[in-house]
C-alpha cells in the first residue's frame, strides 16, 4: 500500500502494514476524542515510525495516488482535532 | 487497498474528479490538467520567495536587537558604576525584554529555515512528477482511443492531482505561519519605533510610559539577579569590562 505523509512524500509498505497502522489510528482518533495529547504524540510517532521502518520512499517520477494520506509530521493538536475523528484517517 | 483512503485523499480525489469531468475530450482534460500543475509550480516559487523575504526581515531584526542587547548592558553598567541604581535597572529591564524577543525571533527564524527547505524538496518533487505527467499525455492521446483514454487519465492526474493538493496543503501552512510571524514581526517593530530599545541615557529613569509598560512585561527577578551580579562585579573590582572601566574614570 502506498502511504504519503503529507508535506514529505510517498511511501510503499507491505499491505500487512494496513492492519497494525489502522490500529494505531483508531486509538489517535480516542485519544483525541478524549483530549489526551500526549496519548495523541506518542502513537502519532508510532505511526510514523511504521511508515519510516518498513516504508520505501516513491521514486519522483511514479505516479500513484495515495492509499493513506497521514497529516503533516508537525501536526498541532488543534489540527489533528480535525483529522482524526470518526473512523480516523483509515476507515474500517 | 480497499478501504483504505483518508479524508484528505477524499477530498483530493474529489477535486480531481470535478477536474476531470470539466472537459469531455480526454486531450483537452490532459492539456487543462498540465496547465494546471504548471501554474502550481508558480505558485509553489511565489511561496518559497514569500518564505524566504519573511525570513530576511526577521534575521535583520534580530540582529539590531543583538547589538541593542551589547548597548543597555553596557549602558546598565555605567550606571551602576555611577551610582545610578534606578537608571541601571531601567537597562536591564529593557535588555531581558530585547533578550526574549530575541529568543523567539531566533526561534522562528529556525522553522521558517526548515519551511523553506522543505518547500523547496517539495517543488522539486512535483516539477519532476508534471514532467512524468507531460510525458504521459502525449503517449495517452497518441495511443488510445477516447474511452480508453480517460481511464488512464483518471490514474496519471490523481497522481499528480494529490501531490498538487499536498504541496497546496503544506503552502497554506506555510503562509499561516509566515503571517504569525509577520504580526510578531511587526510587534517588534512598534516596540522598536515606541523607542523601547533605544539609548537610555538620553532619558531619566522611570518617566515615561515606556518604562511603566517595562515593568509588567519584563521578569522582576532576572532584573534583581542581574543587577546583584553587576554590583558584585564592581565592589569586587572586576575591572574587565570596559564600561566598568568607563566608569571609575567619571566617579
């Protein structure tokens, strides 16, 4: 699956990866429902360590849309109040 | 992946859709979609540029501030050495101010420094992916039929579309930020033009709303440590200092 974190690039990782990434997203999406901010920091980093240990960075001039489109790595979380809600970034 | 997709894809995807709708002829919705990418690409420069004059700005100020930070030190010591506590305290004031503001200054100068790289790599990025997409429009309208065509349409624009709509995302946090610090920017300049930073021999102590306004901003207790230091420097003759030098001259 192709994955981008917005603001860097694209990402190819192994579709088992969807599992384990739609989990951490679904508990960021509790954590921000419960304004917990450093819950929220601590499995945002997870998240993008995921994608920086098993990802490969797109070559520039492949042209492919996303499967999972992450927020940018500086995400406040005012912003991330808009971005991880319902079912978070991946819906189930 | 299917399943897969987040709500800024969402989004994305549908802008892309409403570009491709827009034409009914594949050539003419591949010609509009790289015209589009192309104006991106201004608009990317024209971000940059804007990056990059804010960060100019900030850096000349903070190096006025560095050099009125050297002056009230000196001119605090001067006036200790003269016996004048109040004048000394009214510097240090204005000096803990200037140090802050400096502070932040130094900071911000820093993320506009990483913004500007970052933009950068982006530009760069998607130049090379509206090149692809150039690349592809042509082989896309020589080889396939009209139906055939907006298929592989759909797949080259969305590629290009969503790092279109990405760097536009990362443009507006750009320029928000740029405004913050233009707004931060121009707050030390109205301090600057109040004469906040300026020499303050050339104004008693305590006089003027200035140093009213000093007070509630300034941390009473680093101006009490810095002027205890000071005292202590000179009544242990820590003559090293040239405004301490200055001042046993004109006791």
């Amino acid at each position: 699956m192709i994955v981008r974190i917005s603001g860097e690039g694209q990402f190819r990782l192994p579709d088992e990866d969807a599992g384990r990434l739609n989990e951490l997203d679904n508990r960021a999406v509790k954590a921000v429902e419960q304004g917990d901010e450093t819950g929220f920091r601590e499995l945002w980093s997870q998240m993008l360590e995921l994608v920086a240990s098993d990802g490969n960075a797109l070559a520039d001039d492949e042209l492919v849309e996303s499967d999972v489109i992450l927020p940018p790595r500086d995400v406040t979380f005012q912003e991330a109040k808009g971005e991880f809600t319902g079912d978070g970034l991946i819906p189930d | 992946m299917p399943g897969l997709g987040g709500r800024m894809s969402t989004v994305i995807k549908a802008k892309i859709s409403r570009m491709l709708d827009r034409a009914e002829d594949p050539g003419e919705t591949l010609d509009y979609g790289y015209q589009k990418q192309v104006e991106m690409l201004q608009n990317v420069k024209k971000g940059i540029a804007d990056v990059v004059t804010a960060k100019k700005r900030l850096q000349m100020q903070s190096g006025k501030l560095e050099q009125q930070v050297v002056k009230l030190d000196t001119q605090a010591r001067q006036a200790l050495a003269q016996g004048n506590e109040p004048l000394a305290r009214t510097a240090l004031e204005r000096k803990t101010l200037a140090q802050t503001e400096l502070q932040t200054l130094d900071t911000q100068v820093k993320e506009l420094e990483g913004q500007q790289e970052q933009l950068t790599a982006n530009e760069q990025k998607l130049r090379q992916k509206i090149e692809q997409f150039r690349t592809k429009k042509e082989v896309i309208k020589a080889q396939y039929s009209a139906a055939e065509a907006q298929v592989r349409i759909g797949e080259a624009a969305s590629g290009v579309g969503e790092e279109m709509a990405d760097l536009g995302l990362a443009m507006q946090r750009a320029e928000d930020k740029t405004e913050q610090m233009r707004a931060r920017a121009g707050a030390v300049e109205e301090l600057e033009a109040a004469g906040t930073f300026d020499d303050i021999t050339q104004l008693g102590p305590g006089e003027d709303d200035i140093d009213r306004q000093l007070k509630e901003l300034t941390s009473g207790a680093q101006v009490d440590d810095e002027l205890a230091k000071m005292k202590a420097e000179l009544e242990t003759g820590g003559g090293d200092s040239p405004a301490l030098e200055q001042g046993k001259e004109n006791p």
